[in-house]
C-alpha cells in the first residue's frame, strides 16, 4: 500500500514548505549594502544605475505554480492548465489575487500575514475571504493596502528586492547570463517559449541565488506602484510611490523579447488586470 504524504507546513530554517501536499521552496538572499541596481544601457527601462540597501530576506525558488495556488485558494484560474500542468507558474492572476493568496498561505502556514486591507473601515478577514470576493475591477479599498515588512509571513516582493534576486550577485543582464546567445538556457520568452508557459524549473540553470524563470516564462508582480522615473540611489527597503495606476511587473515572459527579460526592465500594470503571461513569486522574512 502506498501512502502519500498530503501536509502542510513550512520551515524558515530551511526554506521547505508544502500546502496540502504541494511543496514550494525559498531560498535565503542576504543583506545587502549599497548594491547597485538598474542599468545605464538599457533603453526604455526609467531604470538607471542606482544603489539600494535591503534586510535579509527570502524569495520563490520559482514562480508560484498552479497546485500550490489551487492548494490555497480553491480554485485554478490558468490559461495553460491541466491535470499535466500542475508544477507550471499560475497565471491570469491579478494583484489583488496575488496579495490575497500571499496572506492566504500565510494563515495556512501559521504565519502572520503582511497585508491588511479595509472594507467600510473594517479589515478584511482573508482567512474566510473566497476567491470569487476578490475584485476583478478597479477597487479603491484594495489599492489602499497596507503592507508590514516585519510580519513573517509571505507577500509580493518589493521592486528592488525582486532586481536583486534577479541579478543573482552579478551584473548579468539577465538572470543567469549576460549572452544573449545563452539566454535560451535561463528563460522560456518569445523566441523558444512555443507561446506557452513551461514547467517550472525545466531549464538547465537557474541564476546565481538558484532561482528559475526570473527572466521569462511569465512577467511577475511586484509590491510597487510604478513610477516613471528611476529610483533614488541610497534607500534602505524601499517600497516605491505612495500611489498610481500601475503596480509593477518584472521579468518578462513567453510573450516577450529578450529585451523584456532582462533583469533592469520596468514596466506595470492595473492592479485588476489579468493576463495569461502574468504570474508571481512570493519573499518573506526569514
């Protein structure tokens, strides 16, 4: 007789967790003191070389995949699904999704979650909120989301902590590489993708913090509202503007061109807006 181990848990020491018998993995970034960010070169970007200094922290080994969000949230809402896509990023997300699923997890896990979102002056109980009471238009209440750093439990990375993770302790252009002839090795974008998400963890190398896919597969959110400029030099834990009409999105995916996948690479979108090249990871404090 076989028996299959369904737990659920998460231990920070380690970075190992699993929802429901679905495992994700975290890996540890450390502090960092004036590292550089943003690139001089890159056109089109509002990202020139800049320094930021950021607390310890933990980021998705991959993007969130399909089960592990099925596992939280009741409900798969990917374009590229199937019983055979299980381990692929979940995609058609949007923000608010995003940062419901991060406090989701967090209650699952026993952790205490970063976000805290009022309804009529009322915070939101997320531990009951379904997938379907999340907005799928602009929403005011949820674009004021508060957010707390200094909680354990899991939420979107800031802009600056998803660059660094990127870069993976080097200067490459991309994550893993600074060759465009070997970014078919670290990513899945428009020239190999197939026009279609891939399996997390499938490409031969993952970038110098062993993360996959933070160059291509699907574009992932970020924390920030967007903001048309670059971002002042000697920040610690920045989190971006105040308010706007875009949230952040990095990475690229397999839409886009190498151009889109490169580490420095801003662009945003509406918070309510979904699309199938769209997913995210989550990062924590450890």
């Amino acid at each position: 007789v076989q028996v299959t181990f369904k737990g659920t848990h998460y231990n920070p020491k380690t970075g190992e967790g699993a929802v429901k018998g679905s495992p994700f993995t975290m890996k540890q970034i450390a502090a960092v003191t004036d590292g550089k960010l943003g690139h001089d070169t890159l056109a089109d970007a509002d990202n020139k070389e800049h320094t930021v200094s950021l607390t310890a922290y933990k980021i998705g080994e991959t993007e969130i995949t399909q089960d592990v969000f099925e596992a939280v949230m009741g409900t798969n809402p990917s374009h590229f699904n199937g019983e055979d896509k299980k381990r692929y990023p979940v995609e058609n997300v949007n923000w608010y999704q995003a940062i419901a699923f991060c406090n989701k997890l967090s209650l699952e896990l026993g952790l205490k979650p970063c976000y805290v979102v009022k309804k009529n002056n009322n915070p939101i109980d997320f531990k009951t909120l379904s997938f379907a009471d999340i907005p799928t238009t602009e929403d005011s209440d949820w674009d004021k989301a508060a957010m707390d750093m200094d909680k354990n439990g899991f939420r979107l990375p800031t802009e600056a902590e998803w660059e660094w993770a990127a870069k993976g302790g080097t200067d490459d252009k991309w994550a893993g590489t600074d060759t465009k002839s070997k970014l078919k090795n670290y990513a899945w974008y428009n020239a190999n993708s197939g026009s279609k998400t891939h399996e997390v963890k499938k490409k031969k190398q993952p970038n110098g913090y062993d993360l996959y896919n933070m160059s291509g597969n699907v574009q992932e959110w970020c924390w920030d509202w967007y903001s048309a400029s670059t971002p002042a030099s000697g920040q610690t834990d920045p989190i971006g503007v105040e308010d706007g009409t875009f949230r952040i999105i990095r990475g690229g995916s397999w839409y886009d061109n190498e151009d889109k996948a490169a580490c420095a690479y801003r662009n945003g979108n509406k918070p309510f807006d979904t699309s199938t090249s769209r997913g995210f990871r989550v990062v924590c404090r450890p």
